[in-house]
C-alpha cells in the first residue's frame, strides 16, 4: 500500500514538473495564449480572456510589432509564445491592391516574376523572429485576385507540429523548432476567375483535413498528421469554394462540415457524406461554419446573388435535408435567414446573439437560437470595405476594415458603436486577427501588431 502511495505521488510530481517545465517552453501544452487555427477555438473568433485591448492605435498599446516581407492574408496563429505565420515574397514588383468590392480585379494569368513561400515563427511577447524558413521559390504556377495573395491559408497547430498551407503548391509540417517534417504536393489547379485559393486546413485526432474546391476536380483530404501519409481522398461535386471545412463534435458523432456554392455536405471521419443541403446557396461561398451551443451556423452571401443564406442546423441529420422552397424551419434547421448572409466575413456568435458584418461596411444582429432579428442593418460610419472576420472579447464586438480601422461595438441586442482604432495609412486590413491570452494580433499589409494594455511596459510572471 505504501509503495503504491509512493508510485503516485511520484507521478504525480513527475506531471507537474512537466506542465510547470513546459510553460515557459510552449510545446505540447495549450494555456491561455492558444490561437491554433482560423477563428481560434472551435473556428469562432471568440476570446473569453477578459483583458483584451479595446483600445489601441499604431502607437497606443503596442506591445510589439513587426514588418513583415512580401504579402500574405493568411492570420496568424498562437501557440504559448509561438507565433506562426506565412508569406509570399515577389522578387519583381507586386500590383498594388485596390480596396473594396469591385469588377476587374481578375489576373487569370500568372506572374512570371520569381516569387519565395517562406514561413515563419516569432515570439509572441517580443516579437522577435525565432525562425524563418523558404519552403519554395519560383514563378507561380497559378493567379491570384489583385487583392488577394500566394499566402492566404492560415497555419494550424496541435502544440507539437504546425502545418502551413499554400494552395497549389502544398503542405509543410514543422516542428516547434523550425525543423521541416513532412511535405505534401498540392498540384495547380485553375480557380473561378482565376482569384487563386484561401481554405485553410484543419486539425481533428491525429488527422489534418484540406478542403480544396476548384474549377477542376475539387475533394476533401485526410492526412496523417504525424507523416503527412495520405489517408483518404473524396472527390466532391462542387466548384470553387473558398470556405476552411469545421469538424463539429457532438454528442452524436463527430462530422467534417463543407460549405460550397452548391450546398453544405457533412462528411464522417472517413470522407462519406453523411447528410446535405443542395442548392439555395449563394453563387460564391467563402464564410467559414462553426458551432455555438449545440447548432452548427453556416452562412454564404455573394453580394449580387438573391440567395444569401444563414442556416442554423441541428444535430444528427441524415440524408437529404434540404428545405423546401420558402420554408424557413424543419427537423433538422432551425432556422434560415434566407438573405441576411455576409460575403467575405464569417458571421459571429457571443452569446445569445449572431452579429453579421456585411463587406459594404453595415453590421445587423440575430437571436443566435431563434434567427430573429435584433437590430436591422446599421451602416459603420465611414466603414467602407470589409474582408477580415469579426471577434468579440470582454463585451465588445470588433470589425476590422481594410482602411486598418477597427469598429468596436457593444455586445448588445442593439446597435451601439464604442469607438473606432486606427491605424497607420499603410496598414490595409483584410487578415482576421488572433488573441493570445491578453494579447491581440492584428496582421496587416506591412507589419503585424502586437497589442496590450499597457503596451510594452506591461509585464508579468506568464511573460518569462
């Protein structure tokens, strides 16, 4: 009895050297300063850290911040100190990108300049370059969107490994220490209007899963996320998307939820689909689903199409489950909002309450569990353009626009506008941001800011 006492008070001890061992380090184990994919935890954009900024400017509240090479939209992500990143260096001379929505911003061929995928990793409380890598270099085998970039996936993480994603060109998985893992080919394939790719890849169990929905052939894949071993491939019927696939888990099962111009299709763990939405989607879909409070929201509202729907789905279906026309509600959906979607940004569940930010600069809030309005379209005054996700932290909802200001409004059932931060001229703004414990990163054209209270004299014991 006594030995045994002794056996587990020495485990015992031998975890907590390993826990307390590891904070400092960051490796393996997930504090308050974990951001580890798009959105953050569960694809959401929600912080519950408490001691968020809500005011900052490129002078006010910095922590740090950091000019960054070539251009990327990707966001970053957080990992205890680690903060990881991607970007693409042109070694000739990039268009300059014209803000807002508009036509003619098609590059259907690709630039013949010599360009460099390099990652990176900083840390999170100087902002120092802990390691930089170029992965490829080479004239690019596919077009971007004026506006768009070669670095638009956002890097996923599992405390161990991260994996960075270009599209069209592949998949790197590093370890912490900069030491390159694996790589997995993503050949070129052409994307509608040639507005190159942006779907992020996502983390579940030991697998990673990548979404890739083209002009010509489009599947979901599975990789082993150890050794990059393909595990399993589906073909899907679908077209260009630019939406990162949500693995929803819930007390029935877990499903890999796909949002695409032609319907959402819900896939088990080993790529066969479970159950659909066809049709009644918007003609581009680029908003990511994510779940709050046992229903899944998935959104899709290209600007000049009729169909702009917001769905609200429960859990367990099967099959077909598409409504009928003009039907709002039915076993498995508990509501649509049949025109209410954004284009580009996510929508954003706080609470009892679903905000919508729309590209055109108006933000209108729902009941998240019922889909009944709250407050109507208010317009953001001179908000102009918006790409980035919104957030919410410590009450407020954030919308970041691509003028590099941030509209901080109240989490509320009404429309109430705080305040406005902004930022210098040079920092367009179209990457969604990530929070890391008190800190947030916001990621623009030239740089990547650091914010906190206090700024840089602030310091703690969780810093060291």
């Amino acid at each position: 009895m006594v030995s045994w006492v002794v056996d587990v008070c020495m485990r015992l001890t031998l975890v907590m050297i390993c826990v307390w061992g590891s904070c400092g380090k960051s490796e393996g184990f997930q504090d308050d300063r974990s951001w580890a994919q798009f959105r953050g935890p569960g694809g959401r954009g929600v912080s519950a850290g408490a001691q968020v900024p809500e005011v900052w400017s490129a002078t006010e509240n910095v922590a740090w911040k950091r000019d960054l090479p070539g251009r990327g939209w990707s966001s970053p992500v957080v990992w205890g100190r680690h903060v990881f990143l991607t970007t693409v260096v042109n070694t000739g001379k990039s268009e300059d990108p014209k803000k807002g929505l508009y036509f003619g911003g098609d590059r259907t061929a690709p630039p013949q300049s010599v360009h460099q995928w390099k990652v990176l990793c900083l840390d999170v409380v100087t902002g120092e370059v802990q390691w930089e890598h170029q992965v490829h270099e080479g004239p690019p085998q596919s077009s971007i969107h004026i506006k768009s970039s070669f670095a638009s996936e956002t890097a996923v993480t599992d405390g161990e490994r991260v994996y960075f994603c270009f599209g069209n060109l592949g998949i790197y998985c590093f370890d912490f220490a900069g030491q390159q893992l694996w790589r997995h080919e993503l050949g070129a394939v052409p994307m509608r209007f040639g507005w190159g790719t942006a779907a992020s890849p996502v983390l579940h169990s030991g697998r990673l899963y990548y979404c890739c929905d083209n002009d010509q052939q489009s599947y979901l894949l599975a990789l082993d996320a150890v050794t990059g071993k393909q595990l399993w491939r589906t073909d899907r019927e679908d077209k260009s998307n630019w939406s990162t696939p949500f693995i929803w888990q819930h007390d029935q099962r877990t499903e890999i939820v796909t949002a695409g111009t032609g319907g959402t299709v819900s896939y088990d763990l080993e790529g066969k689909e479970l159950w659909s939405i066809r049709g009644g989607m918007s003609s581009i879909t680029i908003a990511t689903p994510y779940a709050a409070d046992g229903l899944l929201y998935v959104s899709s509202g290209y600007v000049l199409d009729p169909n702009r729907p917001i769905y609200a789905i429960r859990p367990g279906a099967s099959g077909d489950i598409t409504p009928e026309k003009g039907v709002t509600s039915s076993e498995y959906i508990a509501w649509l909002q049949p025109t209410a979607a954004p284009y580009n940004p996510s929508t954003l569940v706080s609470g009892e309450r679903l905000f919508v930010l729309y590209d055109r600069g108006f933000v209108a809030g729902f009941h998240a569990r019922t889909g009944a309005p709250l407050f109507e379209q208010q317009r953001l005054p001179n908000g102009r353009a918006f790409t980035a996700s919104p957030w919410a932290a410590g009450g407020r909802i954030f919308c970041l626009n691509e003028d590099g200001v941030t509209f901080v409004l109240q989490d509320s059932d009404k429309y109430e506008l705080v305040r406005k931060n902004v930022l210098a001229e040079d920092d367009m703004g179209m990457a969604s941001p990530a929070i890391a414990g008190d800190r947030l990163l916001i990621r623009t054209s030239a740089r990547l800011y650091c914010f906190r209270n206090g700024g840089a004299t602030a310091g703690s014991e969780s810093d060291q």
